[in-house]
C-alpha cells in the first residue's frame, strides 16, 4: 500500500506535472507490474478529474483515491535556484484528509505485503490520524523522508519514525535531523537511534548508501547521460528500493539497480517516464 499525497508540480515556463512521491512511487511499481493499492485524495475540481484520467490511463487501481468537496487537488509551485529546485508546498490540499474511515475498509479487501508513506502526509491531523490508524494494523513499514519547510520539525519526524523498519532520505536530511560528521558514521548514528533494519541514503552525484545493522553498502553513481532536470529521481529510487524489497533480492542488486533507475529518470522531462515498455525492459534485464 502506498499513503500520501498526489499533486501537481508547477514550473516558471507555465508546465503542471503529475507527481508527488507517494504518486510517483505507486505509478512506478505500477510499471513493474506490482499494482500497488494507492491511497489518497483529490478535490471535486479539473485537476482531481485529470489525476484520476491519468491513473485510468495506466490502468492503475482508482478505489484508494478519494473525492473532497471543500479542498483543491494538491499543487506545489516550483522555481529554479541555479540548478536547484525551490519548492512552495501550499497548506490545506485534498491530500491533507485522507479519510480513515473510507482508506481502512480497503485493508480488508487484498493482502498488503508493506506500507510506504512520507513525511509530508504528517503535516496535517486529519491525514496524520489516517496514517497512525493505518500504521497500527502491524504491515512492515517504509517511511520517505522529505523536509520541505516550512512542514516540518524535528519532534514530528522523530515521532513519525517510531516503529519504522525501513527508512529513505538524502545527505542534506540527515544532515538537518542533527547527525553530521562522515555520512557512513552520521548515518550508522541514525539507524541506531531508531532500530531500523534499513537505513537507505541518497547522495546525489556521490551515490547511495544502504546502513543495516552490520555493514555499509556505498553504492556508487551511475552516469546520467543527458542531464533534463532531478525531479522525482529520489522517488525512482525509492520504487526499485520497494521492489527490491519485494522480490527478495540481495541488497548489493537493490542498490545497483536503484541507482540506475534514478539516472534514467533525470533523462527525462518530469517525475515518471511514460515509456511502459522500458519497464519491462528493467525487469527482463534484471532477472538475467
């Protein structure tokens, strides 16, 4: 099961892309044929009509995804700094109440093998008591830390991941939730700290990191052979983490195919590629 927002990115030259990690997360395992169940919701407007055609185009599961009246479609404006994004998240978007009593029932219907969620779905009670409801039907854990100002504080995020197995954030977060020094050190402190079995570290350029209990696994950049724009390659990289996790592979394999997936990705204009067949493609090559 995948909990949390679907919105909009919206850029300077005037684009809206589809997006949102938790979106971007289920639409990607979509592609590697796992038809994750998708919890969230939209408003009753042009932008809830549009998410729900888009994951109707894919052929994606629509029951998680509910209807509200009296709040829009998520939206996040975006601006360039250099070569960096700035995000501007605005409050009180549909996703902020996800309703308990409409995404529990769905629980019953079909096996779930995990949970993924964010942190940004915490911002907010209504969608907060939702996932805290959720998280206590005792389903392994995977939690996606994004530290996007102003929705968050260090309390809130140490309360989030209380009783998380797995966890996913970058160099720059762990950085900010106060464990600094050498980024194996920093990030061993963390996983430490909170029993994960799985502490996984993206660093941009530098690679990746997966931190269990009794080793460091670096694993080293892939070349992006054009470089369009980074948005969402931290959400592809969670995807193949996911289903790594899910097929049992070998950690090395996970993060070797994590890191390729994620440079894909920034070859691309937007969060998800729209090629199904290179997804495909993925999976035959990784199985050889």
């Amino acid at each position: 099961m995948i909990f949390g927002e679907v919105l909009f990115d919206s850029f300077p030259d005037g684009r809206d892309i589809l997006g949102g990690a938790p979106f971007n997360v289920a639409r990607h395992l979509h592609g590697f044929a796992l038809a994750p169940l998708f919890i969230s919701r939209v408003g009753d407007d042009v932008r809830g009509e549009q998410v729900r055609a888009a994951m109707a185009e894919w052929d994606m599961d629509t029951a998680g995804l509910q209807q509200d009246a009296h709040h829009p479609t998520g939206s996040v404006r975006i601006a360039m700094q250099g070569t960096q994004h700035r995000f501007d998240i605005l409050p009180q978007q549909a996703y902020d109440f996800i309703d308990a009593d409409l995404a529990l029932p769905l629980m019953q219907q079909q096996p779930i093998s995990l949970l993924y969620f964010g942190s940004l779905i915490d911002r907010e009670p209504v969608s907060r008591q939702t996932l805290q409801q959720l998280r206590s039907l005792a389903i392994p854990l995977f939690s996606d830390i994004n530290l996007r100002a102003p929705w968050w504080q260090p309390e809130g995020v140490a309360s989030l991941l209380q009783g998380v197995n797995w966890v996913k954030l970058n160099d720059e977060e762990i950085a900010a939730l106060g464990y600094r020094g050498d980024i194996a050190s920093a990030a061993s402190r963390m996983r430490e700290d909170y029993d994960l079995e799985l502490l996984v570290v993206t660093r941009g350029e530098a690679g990746a990191l997966f931190v269990t209990a009794d080793r460091v696994l670096q694993g080293e950049p892939v070349a992006v052979r054009q470089l369009v724009d980074t948005v969402g390659a931290g959400d592809a990289f969670s995807s193949v983490v996911l289903l790594g996790m899910l097929q049992g592979w070998p950690l090395e394999k996970t993060l070797g195919h994590a890191l390729e997936f994620a440079a894909r990705l920034c070859e691309v204009r937007g969060a998800v590629l729209s090629d199904r067949e290179y997804y495909q493609t993925c999976l035959a090559n990784w199985s050889s």
